[in-house]
C-alpha cells in the first residue's frame, strides 16, 4: 500500500510541472489571453494539489485509500482541461474527439477521477518508443446511459504474457510500474460503478476504455 500510495503522489507532479511550465510561457510572451490561460492553469495546479493534500493526510491510515467524496462532475470538462496540460508536451500529439455536443456528467470524486486520466495519459506517453512520434487520442462519447472513454496510443502495445496481471496490485512493467498505477485506477473506476478494460496490439498500441454512468437528474 505504501507503494502505491507513493506512486499516486507522483501522477500529479507531471501535468503540475507542465502548469508552471505554462504559466511562464504565458508571462514571458504576454500573451493576448493571458488573463484567461493563468485562471485556468492555476485551477488546475490547485486542483492538483488538492490531490496531494488530501492523499498525503489519509496516508496515515496505511490501509486505504482516501474515502470516496461522491458528486456530480462535468467529466467532459474534466478530461478537456486535463489533456490541455499535455498539449505541449516534447515529441508528442495529443487529441481529444467528443460525440457529446453538450456536457456530460458523472456521480463520482472529482480529484480520483482526475488522477484516473492523469494516469492513463501518463502510461500511454510512456508507453511510446522515443524514436516514435508520440500519439495519444482522447475520446468521450455516450452508449446506454454510460459515458465511455477512451485513451488511445500508438505505443509498444501490451506483451501478451503479461496481460492478466494489468490490473493486478503491486505487479511492475519494464515501462515503469504501469499495473501499479492501473491497480488503483481500476478501483477508483470500481468504486464510482464504472468499469475499466483494455485492447492492445503489440507494436501498434493501446487503448483502455472507462465507462461509467450517466448523472441523471432527479
């Protein structure tokens, strides 16, 4: 637990580096909008350390992790402003592709669910050779009630051999520990009655699908 605690507390840091990256880029250039890019990078970095404040103070518990803080989220919005910190980053093209024309919601916590798709855009760059063009697509749309996404990259894939153990808690890759972190993304997923899977093709890449319900107004 300890483990995956630390590897949580990581996940934040990169899109974190990239909003203070930002924030320079935005003063040094005096840009146009720069009122309108520093509100939404600090939201975001503040976000971010939100997730760390708050999985920092449940770690003394040791055997879990932070309760589950249900609500209603604009999970569209979530995954536009979360993909936006990756727009920059080197040797890498990142894309977003919506079926929903409006916004979509889920029940569910907001920074768990944040730290979900940090750490699916995370493994997929890594998982992208560096003598490849990275590509990562993000894809949103609805299917029976259930709003379903999608992180594709055109990484190494998925050795078959290993395939079973994906999900499965404290199980460690050549690329950096990707089943650790998946261990507690299937969990989150999990806890906000959703659902978590994956297709790969080695050598052409991944793509892991979330699904989880529609908010429907009462």
């Amino acid at each position: 637990m300890a483990k995956q605690v630390a590897h949580e507390i990581k996940n934040p840091l990169t899109p974190m580096k990239l909003s203070v990256q930002h924030l320079q880029r935005t003063w040094n250039d005096h840009a146009p909008d720069m009122d309108l890019k520093m509100e939404r990078l600090t939201k975001t970095i503040i976000e971010q350390i939100d997730t760390l404040s708050n999985i920092a103070t449940e770690f003394s518990n040791f055997a879990k992790m932070p309760k589950a803080n249900l609500e209603k989220i604009n999970i569209k919005e979530l995954i536009v402003n979360t993909i936006a910190l990756f727009y920059d980053s080197e040797n890498l093209e990142i894309t977003f592709e919506s079926a929903v024309d409006y916004d979509a919601f889920v029940f569910a916590d907001k920074e768990q669910i944040l730290r979900v798709f940090n750490n699916l855009i995370k493994n997929a760059n890594q998982a992208i050779p560096e003598d490849r063009k990275g590509k990562i697509m993000v894809a949103l749309k609805k299917e029976k009630m259930q709003c379903l996404i999608s992180v594709s990259d055109n990484g190494n894939g998925i050795d078959e051999e290993v395939l079973d153990k994906i999900f499965v808690p404290n199980f460690t890759t050549k690329t950096g520990g990707m089943g650790l972190g998946l261990a507690m993304v299937k969990n989150i997923v999990e806890t906000a009655n959703g659902r978590i899977w994956f297709e790969t093709k080695a050598g052409f890449g991944t793509t892991f699908f979330v699904s989880l319900p529609c908010y429907l107004e009462e």
